[in-house]
C-alpha cells in the first residue's frame, strides 16, 4: 500500500517567492518584491507544508515581538484542498507564535474558521481600487512639503510606525521603501514626522501601504503624492473600515471598494491608533 508522508518545515527564501507566487494566483496581487520585506520580518515565521516533498501548503506567522505576531498567506494548492495539509500548517504557525496575540486579515469564507481556532472580529479592511489621476484633486498646499522617505534616518520612521503600528519593526521597514520601484514619501511638520506613505509596484498595477498620518490633511497631501508618480496607472488601497477619513480619501479619488477582509486577533486585541491608519501596510503582515 502507498503511503503519504506529510512534512511542515521552515520556508527558505525561494520557498516564499512560491507561496507569494501562489498568493497570485488566488487574486490576492502581491507585490512584485515582497519576499525579500517579508523574510526580513522574521526569517523563522514561514512554514511550508510537503506531500511526499512536494510543497502543498504555506502559512506566514511573523512574530513581531515577544507580544504579537501577524498571520497570512495561509495557502493550500487547489489540488491538495480538503486533506488536512491546511489545518497542520496553519498549526504550525500558531504553535511557533505561542501566547502572543495574533492577527490576521481573513477573507469572509474563512471567518468561521478562524472563530473556532479562537480569533474574534475586530473590524473590517476594504481594498480600494482605482486608476491615478494625481489632476483630479491637487488642492493642498502641503503637497509640496514632502520629502523622500529615505533621507530620513531609519530610527525617526522606525519611531513613528511603533506609534501608531502594534509592534516595533525596524528591519522590515528598511526593506520594505527600498523594494525596486518604490515611492516612499514622508511629511515634517515643525521638525518631526508627522506622516508617511509607500507605494510599490504589484503582479497588477500598484498599492498604496502603507499610509500613516497625524491628520486627514496629511493624508491626503500624501496619497496625492504617492498618486502623482503612477499617472494613469491602477492602484490599490487597503483601508480600515473605522477610519472614515480614510474611506473618503479614497471615494474622492473615484476610488471603489473591490472586495474586504476581516481584522480578527486571538487574544487581548492590541491597541492600534485606527484614527492614524488610512492605510494597511500589507494584508499579508498586518
């Protein structure tokens, strides 16, 4: 008789290009260069489940800190659904985050999943999509106050990200606003940070992520910014649903919501500033 032998190991570099690679393939758009940010997070938080040695499965548990950890690209292959590979490699990546509080963004078919492995609603995200027209909108004077992220020193935006994101997450940064074609714009106001925003390339055109800001004015001199490089192109935004401000920045931009996420965490929900988040960095990482 044949037997299958099931295997969840931790991913190296290559084996997250495939799971990104199938990430596309279920629509979900990554980044052209996200692989090299997202093992730059935590290099241990990717696990791949193999059917006799063959990859069947992903999930990503990047531990931020000793205190809370992100889920994503939880992935099986089409072929291989319905077998049990999912369950084992998503309790992998539980069992590797420990007691941390967890989140993760999941599609609505999966919420009643995630409620019975102990994940409560917290809000919803929608992702915005639209086509630049950096004309359509150019009415603030603080556009012109916006400045190259990456002149800054990375401890003043590793700073402000901790303020408002719940963990600090200073190599992920650095990597994240020096992916190959990247926009990433800050804004000073009175000497300090008051806002930043990155725009990457996608599989299809591009997404805004993230887009932190003191203020609606702010973000919107940002987003303007960030637009006025993409002419004509498509883009994305991914928005919390509490974030009002953030959702009429978006419709003013004739913008519309494609489809939505859930936020959900297991454990003592973090204390996120939704007020400053008119942008998810990533529905990958949180």
């Amino acid at each position: 008789m044949q037997t299958t032998e099931l295997g969840i190991r931790t991913m190296e570099l290559p084996d997250l290009g495939m799971a990104l690679e199938w990430a596309a393939a279920e629509g979900w758009n990554p980044g052209n260069c996200d692989a090299g940010p997202f093992f730059a997070a935590d290099p241990r938080g990717f696990f791949m489940a193999e059917r006799d040695g063959l990859a069947v499965g992903s999930v990503s548990a990047v531990a931020y800190d000793e205190r809370f950890g992100f889920l994503g690209l939880y992935i099986v292959r089409p072929d291989c659904r319905g077998q049990g590979y999912g369950r084992a490699v998503f309790q992998a990546g539980m069992d590797y985050l420990g007691d941390r509080t967890v989140g993760l963004d999941g599609v609505p078919v999966q919420e009643e999943y995630y409620r019975r492995h102990g994940f409560q609603f917290a809000y919803r995200t929608f992702r915005y999509e639209g086509t630049s027209n950096p004309n359509a909108v150019r009415s603030l004077d603080c556009v012109d106050d916006l400045i190259d992220l990456r002149t800054l020193p990375l401890e003043v935006l590793t700073a402000y990200d901790a303020e408002i994101f719940p963990a600090s997450r200073p190599a992920f940064l650095e990597a994240w606003i020096n992916q190959p074609g990247t926009v990433a714009l800050g804004l000073q106001k009175s000497g300090r940070l008051a806002g930043y925003g990155v725009l990457r390339p996608c599989r299809v055109g591009c997404k805004i992520g993230p887009l932190m800001a003191d203020d609606p004015t702010v973000a919107a001199a940002l987003f303007e910014g960030l637009l006025s490089t993409v002419p004509g192109e498509t883009v994305y935004f991914d928005v919390p649903e509490p974030n009002q401000p953030a959702t009429d920045l978006a419709t003013r931009h004739g913008m519309t919501p494609v489809f939505n996420t859930a936020r959900m965490y297991r454990g003592t929900p973090p204390s996120l500033d939704l007020a400053r988040t008119f942008g998810v960095t990533t529905l990958e990482l949180g």
